[in-house]
C-alpha cells in the first residue's frame, strides 16, 4: 500500500501530532501560542508560504521546473497537520505545521488519477479522484487514507465525476458534488451536456474504513435550475445539522440536501446582480464608470455560517459571474450581497487585475468560515486579485469588511483553524518561468491594532471611488519630509504619478496625476533612426494624455517639478522586436504637464538595447539615470549623466554582479538615488523571484565631480545592503522586481516593487522602509 514518501528526509517529524499524548501535547502548545495560538479578536497576518516544489521527490526540489500545485487543503482533526491536492502531479501531500511558522513537507501519495478535492474525517483523509476517459465516459473514486501513516486503506467507486467533498462536523456524512462537467469546446459550450452530475451521499459513521456505505442523489428535474437536465454541482459544504448546500455552478442554482436521509430538501436560484462602478473594459486603464445589468451570480464555493445562512463565492463559470459574494438564508432569500465592494478593495490596495475587466474582475474563487473567540469570520477568496478578503460575520445581514490577505497565485481551497488561530489558502498557480510558484499561505490571527498588509492604499479620488492604481516603478523622496512620489510603467495607457504620505501605516496615495503634453513639447520631439512619426504619434493619446513607460521619477524642490525616465521599446537592428520608442527624460511639472523632453545622443540611440532608461535622481544641474543592462557589445552597464544647463550628456560605467541564480536569467539596474556630496546608492537586482531569486542588492558609488568626470570612466562600487532578509520578513516569497527606491531628508532608504499589474504576478506590493542603513556603514 502506498505511504507518504517523504520529500526532504525520513524522518517521522510531525505524523506524532496525530497520536497519543504528543499530539495533546502539541495542541496545548499551540493554545499558550509557542507554535500558533488560539485567536484573539485582533487581525490576521501572515506567518509563511509553503512552495510545493519544495516537496517534489528530486533533490533540485524548487530548481525543478517541474509543475506542482495544492489546490484543495484541509487540516488534522487537531489543525498540527495539513492534506492537499495536486492535479498536476497526480499526488496528495501532507504537511507538518505543528510550527505554523516553519511548515515542512512529509511527503507525497499517488492518487492514481487527478484528484480533486479533500477533506478530513477524524483519522482519515477522503480524497476525491477524478478517473474519467472524457466528458461522457465519467467516473471517479473516493479514497480514504490514514492521515498518519499516509496509507490508502479503501477505495470507493463514485460513478462519475468528482468534484468537492465535505465532511459534516459530527464526522458521521461525507457529500461528494459528481460534477461530469461540462466541455466548453463542445459546440457553443453550453448546457444541457450528458451524463448529468449528482451528489453522492457516504456514511462514514463506521470505525472499519472499507464499510462506509453510500447514497446517489438524483439532482435532474429541480426546482432553480438554468437547465434542469444537467444540474453539474460543483461544490458542497456540510453543517452540524448534517445539511448540505450544494452550488450548482452552471445552472446559477443551490440545493439543500439532508444528508441522513439522502434527499433534496430545496432548490432554488441564485439569482442575479446588477453591478454598478466597475471596469467591464481591458483598456489598460482602471476605470470603474461602467455597469451591468442582471448578471448571474453562477456560485463556486460555498460555506456555512452556522446552520440557517450560508455564504456563497460568487466566481461565473458560463454565463455569469458576480464579482462578489452573497450569503442566503435557509429559504434562499438573499441576506447580504457585496455588489462591487471587492472590485473597489482590489483596486485600493493595487490589486485589481485590469487584465480580467472584461471577463469577471476579481473573480470570488470560494469561500470558509471560522469562530475565533467567539467572533464568527468569513473569508472569501479572489482568484484573479489573489487576496482573501476578510469580514467579521457577526450579523449576517451586514458583515463588517475588516481587511485582505495577500496570496500566491490563483487562490483556491482554504481552511480555517480557529482553535489555533490559523487560516491556511492554498494557491495552484505554478510557472517557474513566470516567476510563479504554487504556495500554501499560512495566516495567524494576532492582537495587533493594524494588519502588516496592505503597507499602501489609495484614499478615495475625486469620483467617490478609491483611485486605482497598480504596477509601480521608480520611488522619489517629496515635499515636507512625509511624502513619496512614485510612477507607474507602460502597464496602463495613460501615465500617472502619484504622492504618497508614508506618514502612517500603511502608506496612503492621496492623488495621481497624469502626464500630458499640453504644449506639444513631447509632439514636437524629433524622430531619429527606427523610431519614426507613427511610433511617436502612437504615444500620444488623442486627450493629450501620454502612454509611456515611465520607470523612475524624482522630485526636484527647487522649481517644484518633476524628472521622469521612460524606459524605450526595442533593440536597434532586431526584426523581432524593432525600436518603437526611444528613451526620453520629460521634465513634468505639479499638474502633470510636460515642459522638456530630452534623448540620449544619437550614437548612443543606435546602439539601443530593449533594457534601457530605469531609476533617475538629480545631483546639482545634472539629472542622472540609470540604464538596466549593458547595451550592444558593451561590458559594463551606462549611468547617463545629463547637465541640464549645457544640455549635454556624460556616461559613467557600472560593473554588474555576475548571474548566481539556478533559473539563469539576468542581472540589471532598477533604480539610482543621490545621498549627497556626489554619493549614491544603487539598486541591483535580477530578474528571478521567489526560490530562484538571488540579487536583490543596494550598492554604493561616488561621482564626486561631474563638471571634470572623464566620460566612460568605470565607476567603482561598494556593498551596502542584501535586501533578501529585509523581503522575506512579511513572510512571503521574494519577488522578482524590486523597482523602485528613495532617500528621504530623515535618510531613512524606502523600497518598492512593481507588481507587473496583477498580470502573471500575486499583485503583492510591498512598501518598504529600510530605516537609516548608511548609517550602519
């Protein structure tokens, strides 16, 4: 029979919670909080990430580009340890968190087909199997294993196709949605598709694993249901009076069922929502002006709260998708809807995917609840913006948003543990090349007064709405001793700036700023080379507005105007990605418009490399920025020099470090800030994150005299500050762009990263003060 195999080690390390004395012995440790604690009303932060690459069986683990995933996870009868599936592999895992700070691996089971879902009964893990050949030959099994032991003692034909489990609180019922869903390439994808699903019903009260007996559930012909023929349930949660509520996604309906009986108790329609101030356009431009009218709210997970409401993650599947979240009552009334809340919060915190406006916005994945000292929480799941967003549940009829979790990609199953104060969210999403990996995100509750993230938000714009903002770049220190101002890249359409007063936590935009050529400054620049009158023209928006890639910005007090570096578009002499933009420095004032713009010499634009202009800063009369990488044959990188009174061009030579990363890849400039007197700090990084990032580096170089600097002179550098220790301690991943920096009057350094607009990326930002680290120098 098959056992945990284990990924990293042989050791037993955290099966013990399980059994006898020392899994006691493990919980009570965990409510005095030396390895998690019970939770007090407070917040939740994060306390760690779990990539499930580092459970794969070959020693390379996360330097294996191999897809592994956790998709649905559920947790021990004493919360020490935690089961997930993974599609990709085939496999079921296990995971010791008996130190929910430190997870580590036990190992990994083959589920002999892809499994779908799991959940916990006492000692045992069910876990459904989907075994089908196609969308008609459908079948499945459900297999139960001794969570301990990671043995598969019985296996159970389903009959079709599996979906979600649930476990009723009693441990006596286990509910299984049999989806057989349906092909979305069949035609025009939509129902009625055979075979048609069910649920089937286990009795698991039996203390012999192999003599659970089972029910089917007959769904076809209710009440509620888009297509009655083909009801395609989807997900199903359990209550203490051993109901199910069963979401049948497609059809836009829920099913009661009682579980003891094994019949359909109700049915009815999830109805439908009108929208209002959102984004229904990928434009490239957040703009929450739009509506929609009567959209089904096609739920995917749903939950529990109590016994007589449960809420429901309103994701779309085939004709719908709500955006938000709905909670019902027992009778199918409709106690409380989010309408567009989520969509506002995602952009708030930077994290709406722009990418998905015409699709589903943030797209509520599922849904869990928990009682934490006695105060109920409800956590919904956003697939597209990767947050949890978290809601005091007290009233159903009015749940108090309280805060968002930030997530690894494509969060999807999650599990609440309140006798520990825990929350775990698995997310599936795993690309190695895409800087991605699958995570398990563990969460404690805390009795903090402020949750760690968001550490910036944006105050509420002109329109009611917060502004929305996402990918930022470069980082310049402000005015008054308590402001930022930072820029965000070719992400979006119309390019803006925003201010931010770093004076509270977490930070906060108070306004953005778009650049526009008024006067025709930027129009009335003169093409050269490759990049002709069309490539111009096509920067610049009929409103005067301007699409540019602006990578870093800093503030000049003097005149009270602005320097920002656009980074140019396209290598010289490459058919395949041909110049469609120079590099620029515009010179902006307070209102956005663009009095100056300047180009590098013309020799130097002929050897142009995609990797060009990132962080600028100023010294004096000179603006000086940094370029990425080492254009044409070069051996060092550029840091351009600019005298704004002779309006001539000098360039100094930067040594990068060599590559150390197992993933290959790149090492380039990110941003550059003047300290004083000719001293500067430079921010080196490569282009890896998470396991395979390894450069994330402040270094420091002195230009003591621009006026007599020997143009091409290389210019020394000196070690500052590995920044990799400083990126983990909000207990996530390292991730890839670490773009912008800057140097307040307090000399207190602050960071920021880009997060690439949610696209392909977790959205995570993080806004960082280094503190005074020239002063340990």
């Amino acid at each position: 029979s098959a056992k945990w195999s284990k990924a990293r080690n042989e050791s037993n390390r955290g099966l013990r919670a399980l059994k006898g004395k020392k899994g006691k012995k493990g919980k009570k440790e965990a409510k005095k909080g030396k390895k998690g604690k019970k939770g007090k009303k407070g917040v939740f932060n994060r306390i760690a990430v779990l990539p499930i690459c580092e459970g794969l069986e070959e020693e390379d683990g996360c330097e294996d580009s191999t897809e592994t995933v956790a998709e649905i996870v559920a947790a021990s009868a004493d919360g020490m340890m935690l089961v997930y599936s993974d599609s990709e592999l085939e496999m079921l895992g296990a995971v010791d968190i008996e130190n929910p700070g430190k997870p580590e691996h036990l190992g990994a089971i083959e589920a002999g087909g892809e499994p779908t879902s799991i959940a916990v009964a006492g000692d045992y893990a069910l876990a459904c199997i989907n075994t089908s050949e196609d969308y008609i030959n459908t079948s499945g099994e459900m297999l139960v294993i001794d969570i301990a032991e990671g043995e598969i003692l019985a296996r159970y034909n389903l009959g079709g196709q599996p979906d979600a489990i649930s476990v009723s609180p009693d441990g006596t019922y286990a509910a299984i949605a049999i989806e057989n869903e349906r092909d979305e390439d069949l035609g025009d994808g939509e129902l009625p598709q055979m075979p048609a699903g069910f649920v089937v019903v286990f009795d698991i009260s039996s203390s012999d694993p192999t003599a659970f007996t089972m029910s089917t559930v007959e769904l076809v012909g209710l009440d509620g249901l888009h297509e009655p023929t083909d009801p395609e349930p989807e997900f199903v949660s359990i209550n203490s009076d051993n109901v199910a509520v069963v979401t049948l996604q497609e059809n836009n309906a829920i099913v009661l069922i009682d579980c003891a009986t094994a019949t359909v108790t109700a049915s009815f329609t999830a109805g439908t929502v009108d929208l209002t101030e959102i984004d229904t356009e990928e434009e490239g431009e957040i703009d929450m002006s739009s509506s929609l009218t009567a959209v089904p709210r096609e739920p995917d997970g749903v939950v529990w709260m109590g016994t007589e409401y449960f809420a429901t993650a309103d994701e779309g599947d085939m004709l719908g998708g709500s955006r938000g979240f709905t909670i019902f009552n027992t009778a199918g009334d409709i106690v409380y809807t989010s309408g567009s809340d989520m969509e506002h919060i995602a952009a708030a915190v930077g994290h709406y995917p722009e990418e998905r406006s015409g699709n589903k916005g943030n797209e509520p994945e599922n849904v869990a609840y928990g009682v934490y000292d006695d105060t109920p929480y409800l956590f919904v799941n956003s697939e597209r913006s990767n947050l949890v967003f978290v809601y005091e549940a007290s009233d159903p009829a009015n749940p108090v948003f309280m805060q968002v979790l930030p997530t690894g990609v494509g969060p999807e199953g999650s599990v609440a543990i309140p006798d520990r104060g825990l929350l775990v969210v698995a997310s599936e999403v795993d690309d190695r090349d895409d800087k991605i990996r699958s995570v398990l995100n563990i969460y404690e509750m805390s009795d903090d007064d402020e949750p760690q993230y968001p550490t910036l938000k944006s105050d509420i714009g002109d329109n009611g709405l917060p502004i929305p903002w996402s990918a930022l770049s470069g980082l310049s220190p402000g005015e008054k001793k308590k402001f930022l101002y930072a820029v965000e890249d070719s992400f979006y359409t119309s390019s803006r700036f925003f201010k931010i007063n770093i004076k509270d936590h977490p930070a906060m935009i108070t306004d953005a700023v778009e650049l526009v050529d008024t006067n025709g400054v930027f129009a009335a620049v003169e093409v050269e080379g490759e990049f002709d009158a069309d490539d111009l023209d096509a920067m610049i928006n009929e409103d005067g507005t301007v699409n540019i890639d602006m990578e870093g910005i800093v503030y000049n007090e003097e005149d009270e105007t602005f320097w920002i570096s656009h980074e140019g578009r396209g290598t010289a002499g490459d058919e395949d990605r041909p110049v469609e933009s120079l590099n620029f420095l515009f010179k902006v004032d307070m209102d956005g418009v663009i009095l100056d713009v300047v180009k590098l010499p013309t020799a130097v634009n002929e050897m142009q490399l995609r990797f060009g202009f990132e962080g600028v800063t100023m010294c004096d009369e000179y603006v000086v920025v940094a370029f990425q990488r080492a254009w044409s044959d070069e051996e060092y990188v550029r840091i351009g020099m600019y005298n704004t009174e002779t309006m001539e061009w000098k360039f100094g030579m930067y040594a990068l470090d060599e590559p150390e990363s197992p993933n290959g890849g790149w090492v380039g400039l990110s941003d550059i800030s003047h300290v004083k007197d000719g001293m500067f700090l430079v921010l080196e990084r490569d282009n890896q994150g998470g396991p395979d990032a390894r450069i994330k580096k402040i270094y420091g170089i002195e230009i003591e005299d621009m006026e007599d600097f020997v143009d091409g002179t290389v210019i020394e550098k000196m070690f500052i500050l590995d920044l990799k220790e400083k990126l983990l301690e909000p207990n996530g991943l390292v991730y890839e762009k670490v773009e912008g920096m800057a140097i307040t009057e307090k000399g207190e350094v602050w960071i920021v990263n880009d997060n690439d607009g949610v696209d392909d990326n977790n959205g995570e930002t993080q806004l960082l003060n280094l503190g005074k680290i020239l002063k340990k120098k």
